[in-house]
C-alpha cells in the first residue's frame, strides 16, 4: 500500500518507508575493474535536495554501507518522516520530496596487477 495514499493533514507526521534497490553492473572499464572492485565496500549517501516549503522532511538514515556485488539487485530502506506546516495548501495539492543518491567506493586500498616489461 501506497503510504501517502492518504491525504496528509497540517501538524500529522506521516512515515513514508523509503525502497532503495540497486545493483552494480559493469562500467566504461569493464569486467576487469568490476572485478577487482569485487566484495569491496562502497557508502551510500542519501539526501533530501527538493521540498515544498509548506513541508517538513526528515529521512532517518542518510549512510549506507553496501559491498560491491557484480549483477545482484541490494535493497536498503530509510524511513523517511514528513509534516506539512499550519501553512500548507488546504486542497491536497500534491506535494513532492526529492531524494538524492550518492555512491563512493574507496580505491585507496585497491592494487591494480602490473606487468613488468624487461
């Protein structure tokens, strides 16, 4: 069920679990660098960069920790609060949240296999 199905009324906070599902798949330097990226761990930012100003929001968890799984969908969720203000338009206008999402993987521990040419 949809959690905002329902109307939200000024001064309720409404709990809206947020669905992430992602999924690694192999990029501009292919297989090889996928491969050794492998197993590693990456951080997952969330962030909320658009609301109305009529609304507060609020997302519980922000930092994810995931581990680099070649062509395997992740799911992570965040609970993600949201309350209109006594200001908030009367006539259910439909209200959105932006969320963005950021990933990084650290190379700081990453040998790459060299050749060595005599």
């Amino acid at each position: 069920m949809n959690q905002t199905q329902e109307p939200v009324h000024p001064g309720e906070v409404r709990l809206v679990l947020v669905h992430i599902a992602y999924s690694v798949a192999r990029g501009a330097f292919g297989h090889i660098l996928l491969h050794l990226l492998g197993g590693r761990p990456f951080h997952l930012r969330l962030s909320i960069v658009d609301k109305p100003d009529w609304c507060t929001a609020h997302l519980s968890i922000e930092d994810f920790i995931g581990v680099v799984q070649p062509d395997v969908i992740q799911h992570v969720y965040s609970p993600l609060y949201i309350q209109l203000n006594e200001g908030a338009p009367l006539n259910h206008t439909l209200g959105y949240v932006k969320i963005h999402g950021s990933i990084a993987v650290s190379y700081t521990h990453l040998t790459l296999p060299t050749k060595r040419i005599v």
